[in-house]
C-alpha cells in the first residue's frame, strides 16, 4: 500500500472516530451498509462519495475541513 492510501486510511479512521455529530455518524453508517452491499472497501467508498459532493455534501464539508487541519505530510503539494 502507498504512503498516500496509508495516510488517508489514517485519516479517515482519525474523522469517524473523533466526529460527534450525529448526521455525520449517520451518513457514515450509510456509506459502510452501501459499501458493504456493493462489495467494495469503506474507504474505496469514501473516496467516491469525495469525488461526488452531490449525495453527502455535510460529510465531504466537513471532513475536507478536518483534512485541512490535519493534514498528513504526504497530502502537501
């Protein structure tokens, strides 16, 4: 796995875990349950769901905001 994957992994992991609010632990429940129903990984899925703000716009809102404070080394230009 690339330093990159890794650290968006990390990320991820980082967000769902210290995210408090309620419609964002929603939408994630609802990305795992898809995730899962279509056969790909949770993170494969994520980064989907960042690629296309339409369907969860509050949860890519809020974790490109979160990424922006904690941004991994290897996610600088």
């Amino acid at each position: 796995m690339a330093p990159l994957e890794e650290d968006f992994i990390k990320l991820v992991d980082s967000f769902v875990v210290e995210t408090r609010d309620q419609k964002i632990l929603d939408e994630i429940s609802q990305l795992d349950r898809e995730s899962r129903l279509l056969g790909i990984s949770f993170y494969d899925m994520y980064c989907l769901v960042l690629q296309d703000e339409t369907k969860h716009k509050i949860l890519t809102s809020e974790f490109k905001h979160y990424m922006g404070l904690k941004k991994p080394a290897t996610f600088v230009a």
